[in-house]
C-alpha cells in the first residue's frame, strides 16, 4: 500500500518515525518506513536513531559514502517494497493526528502526485529574526485551494505523496545533485502532463537554518534554476523568478541588474544577515544575483 520514505543527515528523526508509525497503525494499512541516512558524521545522532529498526516494518539503515539528496531519494523510491511513496524530509513533523490518513484517502486514479503543503511555528525561538522563517511563512504557508490555482508553482517535495513509477521517471531526468532541485521537479511535472493535487495536510518545517546559510542556499537554488534553463532540462515551468529574470534579459534590463549587484551586493547582504531582514530585498538580492551568475558565466 504505502512506502514512508526518509533521507536523513545528521538528524534526530526518532520522534518523527514513531508519530508515522503510529498513524499507518491506527488506518490499519499495509505500510513501511524505510530511512536512509546519507553517511552522517554525529555518531550520537547516528546511535540514536538506530532505535527505529525495534519498530514494525520500519527499517533505517547508513549510507557508507555520502551520496546527495537526488541519489538518496531514488534509492529509497526503487527500494520502495509499495507502488505509492510518501517522501518527507528529516527536519518535518505532521501537523494532524489524521496525516496519513489525509493522505490514503485522497488517493484517486486521475491524480498522480500529492502535495500535503507546509507550516510554521511561529513561536519557536529567534523565529521573528529567522530569514528563512519569514521566506517560509510568507511564500510556502500557502492555502491549498490557492496552490491548486497554479499547481506547479509551489512544488514542496519534503512533503508530497507520489506513484513509484512517476517518481523514478522524472528523478532519472534530474542527472545532478543540487540544491534547488523542487524547481526543477515542478517544472518536470509541468512538463510531462503530471496531474497533482495539492491538499492542506501541512507538515511543521522544524530545520530553520540561521540566515547566512539560508542565503547561501538561495544562491545555489538561484545557480540550480540556471542551470535548469541553459541546459534545457525542461520546457515548461511555473517559476516566478526564472520567468521575470526571461522577461528581463529579453530586453536587457539584466545588465543594469548586474550592474546593481555589483553596487548594491554588501548592502543587501548586510540586512539580510541581521535581525531585522526584509523579504523584499532577498528577492532583489536573488533577481540581481541571477542576472550577475548569467552574465559572467557563474551558474555551472
């Protein structure tokens, strides 16, 4: 029936798992959690999660070289004993009692993927100060009726329900590890005609990096959604970003964007890193950022 699929590096993922196992239990399903853990270096965090193997049909086991999380992933869909995946990221909790259940009762025969969405606590400490908080609960906390507007657009693959057969097909597209790659996944499912479905079954995103890590992996979605384009791995997609940055290199309005990163880069930056960050400059940090990798070449 169900396959509970978790890549994991270095990440406690013990309390996760038994709430998983807990409520495939209660829907009385045939299930399995399978958790790979992508060859983590905290042996304490390591010795703990081994705890997991004591549960029914759950299995984790240490990857002996460190592979990436495209890689990790399609191991875990092709070990995958069912025909339906759940994949959910290391640093998420459900949000509802009935999550598992939300989900096996969605399943229909016209949708092949479905995105249970995400949340925030905004009560966790330094939330108010968290770049990526902020990013989170403004462009990802999204109602699912409105992500159903635009399907592709929001695509959150910590989170999402998906038919083996699909997920093999579009990851083997995806050659490369990086980071960024749900723009990439969106786009795939644009492109091949997926139908989705995305549903309010949020998971709580626990994993809030500190802001200068935040933007650095914005920097390398930014470099991913790049490389996207100039390698023509897709035809379609539904990127805000990418479609302004087209617009704008079409009338060569990048070269001013460049220019402006050049200037205004330190500035950015410096507000971005501290307490008080704007979400409005991060999103002209990355335009600019984009238009300056492409002109110089920066983005393999």
């Amino acid at each position: 029936m169900l396959s509970i699929l978790i890549p994991t590096y270095n990440y406690n993922i013990e309390a996760l798992v038994a709430e998983l196992h807990a409520q495939s239990k209660t829907c009385a399903i045939e299930f399995e959690i399978l958790c790979y853990d992508d060859a983590s270096t905290n042996l304490e965090v390591i010795a703990a999660n081994k705890s997991i193997n004591s549960l029914e049909n759950t299995t984790y086991i240490v990857l002996e070289s460190n592979v990436g999380r495209s890689a990790i992933r399609n191991r875990l869909a092709k070990e995958a004993r069912y025909d339906l995946l759940l994949f959910l990221d290391a640093d998420v909790m459900p949000k509802s009692n009935n999550f598992i259940h939300n989900y096996i009762s969605n399943v229909d025969s016209y949708h092949q993927v479905l995105f249970g969405g995400f949340t925030y606590d905004k009560t966790e400490p330094h939330f108010q100060t968290s770049l990526r908080g902020k990013y989170g609960l403004k462009y990802e906390q999204v109602d699912a009726e409105k992500r159903n507007l635009s399907p592709y657009r929001l695509v959150i693959s910590a989170n999402f329900l998906v038919e083996k057969s699909i997920f093999i097909k579009l990851n083997s597209l995806i050659p490369e590890n990086r980071y960024g790659l749900d723009n990439v996944f969106g786009a795939l499912l644009k492109t091949n005609n997926i139908n989705i479905l995305h549903l309010n079954n949020e998971v709580y995103h626990n994993g809030l990096e500190d802001n200068i890590s935040f933007i650095n992996k914005s920097e390398q979605a930014t470099k991913t959604l790049l490389w996207m384009l100039n390698r023509g791995k897709v035809v379609r997609h539904s990127n805000n970003l990418l479609k302004v940055f087209e617009i704008f290199k079409t009338i060569k309005i990048n070269f001013i964007l460049n220019g402006f990163y050049k200037i205004f880069y330190e500035r950015m930056k410096k507000n971005l890193v501290s307490n008080r960050p704007n979400l409005y400059i991060l999103q002209l940090y990355k335009l600019s950022y984009m238009c300056h990798i492409d002109l110089n070449n920066k983005h393999d």
